[in-house]
C-alpha cells in the first residue's frame, strides 16, 4: 500500500480535511471533505455565562473529539479501500499563543476566540493520535516558505478536482505533503 498523509485546517466547528498520496509531480487527492466536529461553533461563548462552564467545556469537548474521531476514521478506512495506508496527520496551528487559565480567557473576548481556535484543532490532534497516526502541527504562517516547490501544482489541482479548492483545502493538502 501507498503511503497517505491527512491536513487539516480547522475553524469553529469543523475543519477543511485533505488526504493525500504520492508527491511532487504526482499529488493524489484521497479525498476532500468539511468535516464537521460541533454542533456548537463558539463553546467558550456560550461557556461564559454559565454558572459550571468547565463541565460545559468537557462536555463540548467530549463529542468534538468523538465526531473527529469518527471523520478521521472513516477517511483512512476510505484511503484504505483505495490501497493508501494513512500514517501522518498534519494540523495547521495558529501563532501558538500560550493560553491562561479558563477565568482569564472568559473575561477576555479575545482570549475566548483564541481558546476556541485551539479547542477544535486539539480536538483533531487528539482524534489522531487515538488512531495511532504521526500528529504534527505545522504554523500556517510557515506555510509559505515551505510551499513555493509545489504551490503552483496544489493550485492547480483545482481544475480536475472542482470546488471547492480554496486557501483552507491548498493549505491542507500543503501540509499533509509536508508530513507525507
């Protein structure tokens, strides 16, 4: 079997995943998909008013994981039905501001949408790692340097794959090469 590789470039509630094959000159597109891993977008929003918004945030955190951990699954079993063995998964991380501690965040509306960017991409870090793939985060800003071999062929894989092909599936399917 092929090797594979998953990007994800996650938002509030879901993310942009990208499963990958093969290289420079040859990028195979497993398979492209929003995923979605809440039914809530913005818990530390709705966490703040509450009288036990740790519970709240454990409960939210709970399912987040659970639903990625069911979308990851199902792309590698996808990947597999297509002779791709996925064993790397890459998450594009943010500026990696160090976070305080929940009183801080939630009295902070910065803060709180810091800490909810982080919340859903550690939700498919960890479904990633409960299925034993190699989880590195990669800053999205770094991005750019790295990508200049490939950039112009990861753009226009568009073409034959349709839409959507925006920043969040190239930058996805960048960094899923990356760890490949």
């Amino acid at each position: 079997m092929q090797g594979a590789a998953i990007g994800i470039r996650a938002h509030s509630g879901w993310g942009a995943v990208v499963a990958v094959a093969g290289g420079p000159g040859a990028i195979e597109v497993i398979d492209r998909r929003k995923v979605v891993i809440s039914s809530v977008s913005q818990p530390y929003h709705l966490a703040k008013g509450l009288q036990d918004p740790e519970s709240y945030l454990a409960e939210c955190t709970a399912a987040s994981e659970k639903l990625a951990l069911d979308a990851l699954r199902e792309i590698i079993l996808y990947a597999r039905q297509r002779q791709k063995m996925v064993r790397s998964c890459a998450i594009l991380l943010s500026r990696g501001r160090t976070l305080p501690a929940l009183p801080k965040i939630l009295a902070s509306h910065p803060l709180i949408h810091t800490a909810e960017g982080e919340f859903f991409r550690q939700a498919f870090w960890k479904a990633g790692e409960r299925l034993d793939l190699q989880v590195t985060g990669i800053r999205e800003r770094d991005l750019v340097e790295r990508s200049d071999p490939m950039k112009d062929e990861i753009a226009s894989l568009g073409s034959s794959l349709g839409p959507p092909w925006t920043s969040d599936q190239k930058n996805a399917c960048l960094a899923a090469l990356l760890v490949l």
